[in-house]
C-alpha cells in the first residue's frame, strides 16, 4: 500500500515546566494574559507531523512518502529519515526559508503550551502531487496532516479530484482554519484523525454534529489519551480500543503522530481497524516514554511481547506476521 503522508517537517525546541500552567491563569484576568515560564530543560529535537508520522511507519517496515517543505538546512534530517525507511525524494527544498521550528513547553501535568514558525513550510502549497503519483506509479492513500492551510486545502482538493482516498487530519491547525476550510478537509475522507478535544472542535467550527461527520467520512479515529481510542462509523455501534500502558512517561510530545503512524501501517497490511488502533496505541505509548518525537526503538520481539500481554495472543499472532520493525 502506497502512502504518501503530507504534512509539517520541523525541528522541535521541547521545554519543561515544574509546575502547573493552570496554577499561574488568574480567572479574572484571562482576556489579558501575560506570562513567562522559567523552564528546567530545553531538548532540540527532530520533529513536524508528516515526520513523525513517517519515521514511526519507517520503523514499523513501511516506506511511506513523505511531502512537505523544508530549507536548505534539511540535509542532515533527510539522511535520518531515509537511514529509516522514509522515502524523502518529493520533498520540497525552500531556497529562502529555514526548516519550520515548533516550540513547545510542557507542565507537570502534560499540559502544554505551544507556537509554531512557518518557516519553508509556508512553501508546501507549491507541491502538487500529480508528480510524486507518476514517481511512485500511484497513491493507494494521501494523508493531510498538519501543514500549510492552503498545502492542506491543495492536497485534499488534488485527492479527491484523481480520486485518491485521503485521510484527514487537521488538528493542530484547527485553531487557525475557518469552519468552510475545515468542512473541505473533512468532506468525502477516508478517515478523518483527531483526539478527543479536536472532536468537538471540528464540530463546533463546522456546525456539524457528530452524526453529520459520520455520514461524511468512511472512518472517524479518536484518539483519547489515557483511555485509548475509540474508532466510529455511521450505522455501526463505537469501537472502543484500551490504551497500551507505558512503562514510564517522558513527554507527550508527538504522541499523536506515533498513533497515526502504527494505525496507517496495519492499516497497510489489510488488518481489521481495532488491531490498527491497537498498533497506533502501542506505538504512541514508544514516544511517551521517551523526550522527542523520534527518540524511541521498536525492537520486533519486544513490540510483539508487550502487544500480546495488553491485547491478547491471538491479536499478537495476526501482526506478527506482517510487523517488520526497524530495530529487530
């Protein structure tokens, strides 16, 4: 299965907090916050959601097709990625801007305050994917992850148009995008991606219920943190899937990323959509364990190990036969 995953490429600049955000918001004061957050530790990091997500479908024996924009800076990420199984070839290099950079600082609670620079990225609603098509002799799947809004609108529109199946996945720009934007991405997906919070804010910025969305998509992927994910669709009662327990938590950071990346590999391997959310839950539990977002390992036998203790013998049994990690 031929995935080609459109999105953000950034570095990452990742700070810690020893304390609560919530404890320092004044409720009488929240139309005039101004603060500042004496952080422990600052981690610079390979990071951007179309990555991400690569690197981890990379680690799980994919070899997904990574398109985004990046500067001239990118040399020394690219050979990372390819090193991983990322195919970086329709990758668009800026000669005016510096790789994207996220900023992002996270409490004691794992809560998280964030900015984002464009940077190159600005740059991606230059690529059309009618190329990379004719590179790769065709697409079975496009995501749209988080990006450039009019790279995201671009893709969408250019997928549906060939008639690709597109998976999307809007939300860290959710709070940028207009409703009639996001009724765009949305409209005719595949699947659509977000957690819990981005749920009901796809819904409020549409004006659609949740019901709507369903008679609109093919799959509705919901991640909820500690309790897992939940998959739904129109007519058919909720998958609930339980989370893969960590074994100690790092940094949230890049999370999300890692569940779409081991829910689009099984996804490839023709699985059912509750053993795609329960690889996306075990490979999102790798990164929590770890500060940045491709920092973690997939050793083959321990991956399957802790699968088959959270999800049974029988579920390890169907991905062994088709998990390939890049750590054996």
């Amino acid at each position: 299965m031929r995935i080609a995953v459109t999105g953000s490429i950034a570095t990452d600049h990742l700070m810690t907090f020893p304390g609560r955000f919530g404890d320092q918001l004044i409720a009488e004061q929240l139309d005039r916050v101004s603060l500042s957050f004496l952080v422990d530790e600052l981690q610079i990091r390979r990071g951007g959601c179309a990555a991400n997500i690569s690197f981890g479908m990379g680690c799980l024996g994919q070899r997904p097709i990574l398109v985004g924009a990046v500067g001239t800076d990118f040399t020394d990420y690219r050979s990372w990625l390819e090193r991983h199984g990322v195919d970086c070839e329709s990758v668009y290099v800026s000669e005016l801007h510096h790789t994207a950079r996220f900023l992002c600082t996270t409490d004691e609670e794992h809560n998280q305050i964030a900015s984002f620079y464009t940077g190159a990225m600005a740059e991606a609603r230059e690529i059309e994917l009618g190329p990379i098509i004719d590179r790769v002799g065709g697409l079975d799947l496009v995501l749209i992850s988080p990006n450039d809004p009019d790279a995201m609108l671009r893709h969408t529109d250019e997928a549906r148009g060939r008639g690709i199946p597109f998976a999307a996945d809007p939300s860290q720009q959710l709070a940028r995008m207009p409703g009639e934007d996001i009724r765009q991405l949305v409209d005719g997906a595949a699947y659509l991606f977000g957690n819990d919070y981005e749920k009901g804010l796809i819904e409020q910025k549409t004006g659609w219920s949740d019901e709507e969305i369903l008679q609109r998509v093919g799959v509705r992927v919901t991640t909820l943190g500690p309790k897992g994910a939940r998959i739904d669709r129109a007519g058919e009662p909720s998958v609930n899937v339980p989370p893969a327990p960590e074994l100690g938590k790092a940094d949230p950071t890049g999370v999300g990323d890692a569940f779409r990346a081991g829910f689009l590999s099984a996804l490839s391997w023709g699985l059912s959509l509750e053993r795609c959310a329960q690889v996306g839950n075990l490979t999102a539990t790798h990164v929590l364990e770890q500060v940045g977002c491709q920092e973690y390992e997939l050793s083959q036998r321990a991956f399957l190990e802790r699968f088959g203790a959270v999800y049974g013998q029988d579920a390890a049994g169907e991905v062994a036969t088709h998990v390939k990690c890049h750590y054996a």
